[in-house]
C-alpha cells in the first residue's frame, strides 16, 4: 500500500473525525461557502440522475443531499469513523435505505464497471490525498461515471495564500466565542503568529512548483515514527485538472473556485452578511455565480472544482 493511503487512513480513522467534519459550517464561514457553492452544483445538475458514486464521501455531507432527493448513493469512504458518522446521519433524515455504505480505498475501483454510475462526485480532497496516484483515481472515476463528474480537489494557487498567512483562517470565524478549539486557538495565537511571522519566499515558491506544503519524505518519517501526520496532499494547478479530465474524454470541462469572492472581505462583514438570512442567501449565490468564473478558478479557499460530462 502507499503511504499516501496509510497516512490518510491513521488520520481519517481518528475516533473523532466524523463528529468533527459534521460540524464544519458550525464553525467556519468559507466552510459554509464551500458547502453552499458544491450543493448548488449538485442540485443544477441532476437531470437524469438516477444513482451516484461519491468518492471520499464523509459525514454524509453531499451523499445524503442527493439521497433525499431520490437518487441512490454510493457512499464510499477510507474511514470507518466517517461512515458510521455519515449513517448516523442518513437514520436521522430518513435516507439509510438510499444509501449503500462502502469502505475502500480510491485507488482500487476495480469493483465497479465502465459507467456504473449516472454521476460520480468526489469532494473537498480525497483525491489530493492519493498521490502519488492522483491521476490514476481521476482516470477511473471518470471511467465509472456514465453522465457527469463533479470534483474538488486541493488548490495550488488558492491554498498558497493560506501557506503564506498565518491568520488564514482567522478570517472566516463565525462565532469569537464559540468554544470550538480550533476557532479558540486561532484567536489565542493571533498576536503571537503576527509578531513571529516573516514572509518566506522559498517555501512558497517550493509549493508554487511542486503542488506540496512541507516535506513529503518527512510526513512519511512521523508516519513511521507511530504519528498522525496530515495527510500527503497534492494541490492541483487550474490548467492541469483541466488537461487530466480532457484527457480521460470528459468534455464541457469547467473549473470554479468556491470562496474567491468571500477572501476579499474582512471578517467584520463576512460575520455581518452571514447574521441576516436574506443578505446570507444572496451573498452565497453571487458567491456562486462569481466563483464559477474561470478567471478567479484557483482562487478559492483552498479546493478547486471542476465539472464535465461523460459523452
Ligand atoms: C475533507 S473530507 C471530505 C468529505 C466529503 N467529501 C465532504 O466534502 O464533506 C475527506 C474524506 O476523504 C476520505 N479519504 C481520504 N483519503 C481517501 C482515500 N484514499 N480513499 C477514499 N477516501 C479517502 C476521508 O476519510 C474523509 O472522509
């Protein structure tokens, strides 16, 4: 087995994983763009849409969406935390019965046949964390999609401006008192990550030329020492995402960046538009409609979607 599957099974299969990805829009406002933006994706493009495939599907976020609008799911996912989470779920909409569970590994889809599913969606990274088999994984979702794919995948241009600033995600906190840790430690560490930064120049432009943050030999060594290292993460560069699915026949490819528009507002008003449900519902479709541009398609948090059809 790769270390990439290795790494991303210890880390997904944390107790705690599947409670926690739950929760997400609970937390953090560009998790609630992201979220909003794919939803709206699904939900344009179901015509004829009977069965789906949705590789690395978590909690349930999208496979349950599509379940309790008719369309049997396959609900595939390395993580038995996440899947029992994602069941738990489905029981509470009403939906188990839509949704067939399986636990794999992207990289082996040899179960399925050619066009096994009207439409195959993978979310938020699952493929970014088979490398080095990213463009295998790529090859046979589309192999098993018979009308559409939809894909997130990490962003080299849009995760490197996270890389480069330490109060990242300070900027999308929803709620300063919330007791989520993470949000509690991005506020408690603010001064101190200002007063320590300094711009580096070669760590961002070894991310810009490689698709890596870090030491991918390192994250292999902790992994070896016994630890829980984040995944190995290949971020994709627009063009080459786009030349992948082409290249495998997939046609009508279109790119977005969930969360372009939102990075260029501060905090204060971010927090404002998501208090006042009518300003919040209109924010997030011109959220949409901009970060569907291709001229902004690797802009976005740090994920990079691209859609297309099976001919
Ligand atoms: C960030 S979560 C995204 C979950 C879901 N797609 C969503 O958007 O809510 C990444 C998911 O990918 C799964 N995953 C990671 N590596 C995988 C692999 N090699 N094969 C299948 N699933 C994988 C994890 O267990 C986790 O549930």
């Amino acid at each position: 087995m790769e270390y990439s599957t290795k790494i991303s099974e210890r880390m997904w299969n944390l107790p705690d994983k599947g409670e926690l990805e739950a929760q997400r829009e609970e937390s953090f406002i560009d998790d609630i763009i992201q979220k909003s933006h794919i939803e709206r994706e699904l939900l344009q493009n179901l015509e004829g849409v009977r069965t789906a495939f949705d590789g690395g599907a978590g909690s349930g976020r999208f496979s349950i969406l599509l379940a309790k609008r008719g369309i049997h799911v396959t609900h595939f996912d390395i993580s038995q935390p996440m899947i029992d989470k994602a069941k738990e779920l489905a029981a509470k909409e009403g939906v188990l019965e839509q949704i067939t569970f399986v636990k794999g590994a992207l990289e082996d889809l040899s179960a399925y046949e050619d066009r096994s599913f009207d439409l195959v969606m993978s979310f938020d990274a699952p493929i970014s964390y088979t490398y080095p088999k990213q463009e295998e994984v790529i090859k046979n979702l589309v192999r098993i999609a018979g009308k559409k794919i939809i894909i997130s995948v990490s962003s080299r241009l849009g995760a490197l401006p996270y890389l480069a600033n330490p109060l990242q995600k300070n900027q999308f906190i929803l709620d300063k008192n919330s007791t989520d840790g993470w949000i509690q430690w991005c506020l408690n560490n603010r001064d101190s990550m200002i007063e320590s930064f300094r711009f580096n120049p070669d760590a961002c432009n070894n991310t810009l030329a490689t698709g890596f943050m870090g030491d991918v030999e390192e994250t292999k060594a902790a992994y070896d020492r016994g630890e829980t290292p984040w995944c190995i993460t290949y971020h994709f560069m627009p063009e080459e995402l786009q030349k992948i699915l082409q290249n495998n026949g997939v046609k009508n490819v279109e790119l977005a960046g969930p969360g372009a528009f939102a990075r260029t507002m501060p905090n204060e008003l971010l927090v404002k538009i998501m208090h006042d449900p009518k300003q919040k519902e209109e924010f997030l479709e011109f959220c949409h409609t901009y970060d569907s541009n291709p001229y902004v398609c690797g802009m976005g948090k740090d994920n990079l979607l691209a859609k297309g059809d099976i001919m």
